[in-house]
C-alpha cells in the first residue's frame, strides 16, 4: 500500500469515527489487515479503530445529558460537535503526514501494533 492511501484511510479512519462510525471502522480494519510490514500503517490502523470506539463510548456516555432537559441537549451538542472538530483535527494532521498523539488511544494502538 503507498503512502498516499495509507494518509486517506488513515484521515478517513479517524473523521469517520466521529460522524459514521462503521466507517472508520472499515478504513481502520483495511488499515491493520494490509499493513504487513508497514508500522506506520497497522499503528494508524489500530489508532483510528480505538478512537471509533471512544468517540462511540462518549456519545452513550453524554446520551444521558438527554434526560436534562434544555441544558442537556445543549451540553450533548457542545460535546457532540467537540469531537467532530477534535476527529477533524486528527484527520488533518494524519493526511499531512504528521504523527497524532491522543491521550490514551495512541499509547495502546502501539502497544498493539508491537505484537
């Protein structure tokens, strides 16, 4: 897989996680299945599955703001809209060819693309 790809699926791996989650999880899963000998690849790969997956834990987790009535949905919404804009972020940041460090997720998608 070239370079290029590897920064589109990589961007799309983590966007996705924030609007389209299933996604982000097939550009994660093409990610780790076809990056044999490509680190950089499998640590994006597994990377953007971890983010899909917190980005999904937040939203149950702030679904219960809905109960709130009024600010609640406020809050949910600022939350909501946080995570677009941090997945948006990422995505740039990775499609330019930089290395993403975020809290938690990064640490572990190493510790796994090591194996």
């Amino acid at each position: 897989m070239d370079d290029k790809t590897i920064k589109v699926l990589g961007a799309l791996a983590h966007i996705a996680g924030a609007w389209a989650g299933i996604l982000g999880l097939i550009c994660s899963i093409i990610l780790i299945a076809t990056a044999e000998k490509n680190r950089h690849a499998k640590i994006l790969g597994w990377q953007g599955l971890f983010w899909v997956i917190a980005v999904a834990v937040i939203g149950l987790i702030t679904a219960f703001f809905f109960f709130i009535p009024v600010i609640g949905t406020i809050i949910w919404w600022l939350i909501q809209i946080a995570a677009l804009v941090v997945s948006i972020l990422y995505a740039l940041k990775i499609y330019k060819g930089k290395d993403v460090q975020i809290p938690l997720v990064s640490g572990l998608a190493r510790k796994v693309a090591k194996e």
